[in-house]
C-alpha cells in the first residue's frame, strides 16, 4: 500500500495562475479531505469528499475547486494564484466504518504564489 | 461551533521524564477527540483518538491521553519522553453534529532535550 500521495511535492506559481494538487490513495477509502497549513495556524479544511461524484466546502474554500470522479483520486484546483495561497497542502483520507475516524495523511505539497 | 485550544506553542522536556501536551476543546455536542504527530517536512500521522468509552485512551508509540469530560480537555502524555518523540503535536475534535469538519488545534512543538 502506498497510503496516500500527493504532487508535486514543491511548486513556484506567479500571480494568477492555475495549477491542480494531485492526490490518490488506494485504501479504497470513501471519504477524502484538502487541508492547508498556515504557520503556528493549524489545519484549515478546504473541501471535503464522502464518495465518488460528492464533494462539498471546508472551512475556506474560496479560490479553490475539486472534483471527485474516482474513488481514489481528488484533486485540488487553484484558479487565479494569489500570494495568500501559499501554504502546505495536505490531502487525506479515511475510511467509512464509525469506528474509522483516524485520517491518513499524504507528505504534503509547499506551494509558494509570487 | 467548534474549537480547539492547545495553550503552548512549545514544550521541552528532559529525555526520561514524563511529558504532558495540553489541549482544551468546545463543542456543542459530543466530542471525538484526536491527536496527530508531525514530523519535519511529512504529513500528519495518528497517535489515538478517543470516541466514547474509557477517558483513558492508549495510542501509538506509547503515548496516552485522558478526556475529562467537566474540564473539556484532551491532555496528551507519556511516562517516559524520548528524544525522537521531538515533533509537532496537533489535538483535534469532530463534533458529529458538524458533518465532516474536522477542527484542528494550532500544534504544540514537543522538544526532548538529551
């Protein structure tokens, strides 16, 4: 099992433009979430997934998108970089079970906006 | 809403002697509690999770952490610090009623001192 995997693990992005976060897992997990991490901040949620086909909004899900057409993969668009998206993002997932809560996370991604 | 609250940003203990990682929460229902450990530049890996039962909870690599439901606190510990427990510390609650949001605390950095 490779967990979960995010690229690129580093990216440079000028003002205003657009890229797209990489994540896949193969836990077969139905539930899949984007953080980011600002320093002494904590994880903020950006979007979340419960499925193929159903993403929904975090915390701060503006300057984002996502979708969601397999079960393994979810990956995060920015449209129109700006400097207050750098950050590290973190993709995770967990399974579906009450018990399961615990998230898996992958390395992250640093995205610097200049 | 909810919120979590870790009251040090930073902790240093000696190697050998027991440590304590401090994390209050609020939430409006009943709480799943979490604690993450992240090491320099990787994701987030779980440590233990509390979700109903014993307020004691045992985790990973020997830590543990105790709910106390009147003091609405989640304090993380370990009898025996060791120098590679050095990382950053993240408390976490779900409160059910809140969907799939996750609220991260904004981490503790755990230094143990040879």
């Amino acid at each position: 099992n490779a967990g979960v995997t995010q690229t690129p693990k580093f990216r440079i992005l000028k003002i205003g433009q657009s890229m797209t976060l990489q994540c896949a897992q193969d836990m077969n997990h139905n539930y899949m979430y984007w953080y980011r991490q600002d320093p002494g901040m904590g994880l903020k949620l950006i979007y979340y997934s419960v499925g193929a086909g159903i993403t929904d909004k975090g915390e701060v899900p503006n300057g984002y998108n996502v979708s969601r057409s397999t079960t393994e993969d979810f990956p995060l668009r920015l449209e129109l970089a700006a400097p207050s998206q750098t950050s590290v993002y973190f993709c995770a997932s967990r399974g579906d079970r009450d018990s399961s809560y615990e998230q898996y996370f992958g390395p992250g991604t640093r995205l610097t906006v200049t | 809403a909810q919120s979590v609250a870790q009251p040090e940003d930073q902790v240093n203990v000696a190697e050998g002697n027991p440590l304590t990682v401090k994390c209050t929460y609020s939430v409006s229902g009943n709480p799943y509690l979490f604690w993450y450990v992240q090491y320099p530049n990787r994701g987030l890996q779980f440590l233990l999770k509390y979700i109903t039962g014993d307020n004691l909870v045992k985790g990973s690599y020997g830590f543990e952490a105790e709910f106390n439901k009147s003091q609405t606190s989640f304090h993380l510990k370990k009898p025996s610090a060791l120098v590679s427990d050095s990382a950053l510390y993240f408390c976490a609650v779900r409160d059910k009623n809140y969907g799939q949001n996750f609220v991260f605390g904004p981490g503790t950095r755990l230094s143990v001192l040879p």
